[in-house]
C-alpha cells in the first residue's frame, strides 16, 4: 500500500510538473499536515539556485532557497537529475493558503512558476449520514462514488481526519476483506458497501469512505454508527421463591395475537433455551389482547436467570421482553418477615374470644327471644328472620372451613367482620 501510493505520488509530481510548464499549480493540504510543491526546470539550470517565494516574490517574500535547505517549516530538495525541485511546507495552517511562486534565480530576471495553494480543515464532512444498529448485528454501510472513480481505491477508516484515513484504513478495494470487516465496490450503482458483521458496542463512533483521486485530495464521505445494546421493549426485575407459584408477564402488540409466544432463558438472547416447548413446569397462560403470561408452577433455585419472551416469529429487535428473575430460598422469606409467626397466633386468639363472645351474645338473645314469645305476631315475623340470617352465615363459614390452609386467614376475618358488623 504504502509503495504504491509512493509509487502514485511521484507520477502525481511528474505529471504536476509538466502541468507547471503550461500553467499554475493547484495544490491541497490539510491543516496540520504538510505539503509537496514539486517543480520542474529546464536543462542548463541544475547549477542554479532555485527558491520558493510567497504573494508578490518581493525580497521579504522569500521563504527558503537550495542556498539553505531546511529553515523553519520550509525544506527545499533539488533534484538534479530530473530536473526538478521539490519545497516541503509542513504543519500547514489556513494562513498559509494563497499564491507561491517556484523561483529559479539567474542574471536578469527569474524563471516562475505560479502555485496556488489551497489549505482545508482536516476534518470531514458536514453531512453525517447516521445509522443505528445492534450489538451482535451485521450493518451495511453504504459509501457514495461516482463512475469517473469507479477504477479508483476505495477505504474506509475511523474518526473523521482525512488526512490520514488512507493510512489508517479498516478496509480497502484492495483487500476487500479482514475479520469482520467486508468491502464490496458496485461500481454500477455509484457506491461502495462496507459490512461490518458481528457488530460490538466499540464499533460506534465516525467512519469515514474514501475515494482515492490521483491529482486531488481524496473524496469522503462520513458515517456515524451507534451500536446499541441488543434489548427489548421492556427489562424487568422479578424475585420468586423456591417451591412457590410464579408468572411471568409479557406484553406484545395486539397485531401478534395469533403469533407463537415464546420464552427463552439465556443471558444472550441468541443463544437461548426456549422453555415453552420443553418444561412441563412452564405454561402458557390465556392471555389479555396485550400481555401473556407464563406461569412457573414450582419455582426452583435454577430457574432464576435472564429470560427473554415475544411473540415474533423471528427475533427482532425491540419486540421482547427481559426478564431478569430472581430466586430465593423460602427460609429467607421467613427470616425476613418475623411478623408471619407472630400473626397466626394473635388472630387464633382473636378468633378463640369472638367465637366466646357471639355464643354469649347468642344465649342472652336466645333467651330474650322466649321472653318475647309472647308478644305480638308481628314481633314474630321479624325475629324469624332475623334467626334466618344468623343460619345463614353460619353455612358460609363451615364452607369456608373447608377449603385450604390458605383462606385461614381470611376465614379468620370474615368472622371478624362479621361481629364487628353487628356491633
Ligand atoms: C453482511 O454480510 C453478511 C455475511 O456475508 C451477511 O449475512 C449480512 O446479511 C450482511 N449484512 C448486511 C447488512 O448486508
Ligand atoms: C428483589 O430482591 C432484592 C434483594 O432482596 C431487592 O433488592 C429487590 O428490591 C427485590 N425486587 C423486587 C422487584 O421485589
Ligand atoms: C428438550 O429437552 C431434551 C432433553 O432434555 C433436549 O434434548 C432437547 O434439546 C430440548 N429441546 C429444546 C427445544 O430445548
Ligand atoms: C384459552 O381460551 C380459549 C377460549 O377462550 C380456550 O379454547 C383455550 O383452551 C384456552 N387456553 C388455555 C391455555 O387456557
Ligand atoms: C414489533 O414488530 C412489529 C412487526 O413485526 C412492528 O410493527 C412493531 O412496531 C414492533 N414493536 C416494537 C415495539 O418495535
């Protein structure tokens, strides 16, 4: 690479130098690097001294001569053999842009030659085009050329500095491929293609396409590529305990309701073992318009982990869910919370005292009930229903006494209320 680009450079000066005996020579250079104005003289001058002067050549004007070679930024190099002297301006800025002159010094007036040089930022360009994809991804950058280059050499490199992109480059159509980097040059549709694939999240930042020209500064176009971590509509946290029930809730659009749904685990989302198909454990649950829900029936240390759930056919991105699930053991729940084995206690004995006080309540009513056996029919009426709803309530609370453990509790409060109600 390197060789040939020397090898193009000193056909560049060559050319340069028969384009100088016409006319003026254009030069480009970046600010901050240097630059090569190479000219050419006639047979019968190698002897004599040749100069490089600024804007009008007055004697002020004069920055270096073959006299002394090397003076500040300036190096001057004659080459005698083909006729040609070659001044070096290096670290360039934008107030060394304008007109030079190649002097040749002889008795009565000097051999010029015009050049005018052109200084531009080292930095590339003013459209960005932007493109976004994700880590694990492959990405296609689509860098624009045009027919006349379409034999040139094209790069690609990072960061935004032209002037040592060539250098610097990932790829070229030389070497079209190296790791994950890919370059294809279509030269029919007026671009070239740089894939990169397995895409990391350091691969974001500025690119910049190149197109080598031979007697200019090179062509480029810039990209800023953002790769983001691969993830989901949403990421959630959830804590499970050993041997308990668990669901997992996943929302999708309502368009994907005939899709299949699925769950995967796996900390990445592309090497995944789905647990819908194979774990009696997990079921798929009826689900509303716009979530499902995976229930675990019987929670074990190894299911926590990271999962993934959707309804897309194929994955894509921003259309899953992350579950991070986490899973504890049931004793750490008790530890945690004391006032689980204290409660029980408290409302058994609260239980034991409203059970004592209604049959009381019930006994002294029963006997103010026969001291009113006497009185009117209509007292009557009333005090049969009453008698009713106590009966009542009493078929609801033996039904609740025999179902499980688990309504205890509420069993326990409904009696509660009940007395509480009647107060
Ligand atoms: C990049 O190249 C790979 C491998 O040839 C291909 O599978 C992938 O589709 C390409 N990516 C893009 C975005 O063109
Ligand atoms: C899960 O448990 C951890 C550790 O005990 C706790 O910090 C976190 O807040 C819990 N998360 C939820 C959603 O309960
Ligand atoms: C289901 O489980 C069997 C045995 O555990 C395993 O060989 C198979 O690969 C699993 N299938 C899927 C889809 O995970
Ligand atoms: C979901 O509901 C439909 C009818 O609404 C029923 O046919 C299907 O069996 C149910 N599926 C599950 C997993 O409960
Ligand atoms: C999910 O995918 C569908 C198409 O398959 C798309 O229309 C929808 O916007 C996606 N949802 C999100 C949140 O990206």
């Amino acid at each position: 690479m390197r060789r040939l680009q020397n090898l193009l450079f000193t056909f560049c000066i060559a050319l340069r130098c028969v384009t100088s005996a016409v006319g003026v020579i254009h030069m480009t250079g970046y600010v901050g690097s240097a630059v090569k104005v190479s000219c050419s003289y006639d047979e019968g001058y190698e002897s004599y001294e040749k100069y490089l002067c600024k804007n009008d050549c007055g004697s002020d004007d004069v920055l270096i001569t073959t006299s002394k070679s090397w003076k500040m930024k300036y190096m001057i190099h004659d080459d005698k053999k083909d006729r040609i002297f070659t001044t070096t301006i290096s670290d360039l800025h934008s107030e060394d842009d304008g007109k030079y002159w190649c002097g040749v010094t002889r008795t009565g007036s000097d051999i010029y030659t015009e050049v005018k040089l052109k200084v531009v930022k080292d930095h590339c360009c003013d459209t960005v085009t932007k493109i976004l994809s994700y880590q694990g991804y492959s990405v296609s950058i689509s860098c624009p050329s045009e027919p006349q280059y379409q034999n040139s050499l094209k790069y690609i490199c990072r960061g935004n500095r032209p002037s040592t992109c060539l250098q610097q480059a990932l790829i070229t159509s030389y070497n079209k491929e190296n790791g994950r980097f890919r370059l294809d040059d279509d030269k029919m549709l007026k671009k070239f293609t740089v894939n990169i694939t397995s895409l990391r999240q350091d691969d974001s930042g500025s690119y910049l396409c190149g197109v080598q020209r031979n007697f200019d500064l090179d062509v480029f176009s810039a990209v800023e590529l953002k790769v983001e971590e691969f993830c989901c509509v949403k990421s959630t946290k959830i804590n499970g305990t050993v041997g308990h029930p668990l669901t997992l809730q996943c929302p999708y659009p309502s368009q994907h309701r005939d899709n299949r749904k699925f769950l995967c685990k796996g900390d990445q989302h592309n090497s995944c073992t789905e647990m819908l198909m194979n774990q009696s454990r997990f079921t798929l649950q009826n689900a509303s318009s716009d979530t499902f829900v995976v229930m675990i029936s019987k929670l074990e240390v190894a299911d926590a982990g990271t999962y993934w759930c959707g309804s897309d056919s194929q994955w894509r991105v921003g259309n899953y869910t992350k579950i991070q699930l986490s899973v504890f053991p049931q004793s750490t729940l008790g530890k945690k919370n004391p006032a689980l084995y204290v409660i029980p206690p408290v409302l058994l004995l609260i239980c034991i005292l409203v059970l004592v006080y209604k049959y009381r309540r019930s006994r002294i009513e029963e006997a103010v009930l026969s001291l009113r056996r006497n009185a009117s029919r209509k007292k009557e009426v009333i005090d049969a229903a009453q008698s009713k709803i106590y009966k009542n309530q009493g078929v609801v609370t033996s039904n609740d006494q025999s179902t499980s453990n688990v309504y205890e509790e509420v069993d326990v409060e409904v009696h509660y209320e009940n007395v509480t109600a009647s107060e």
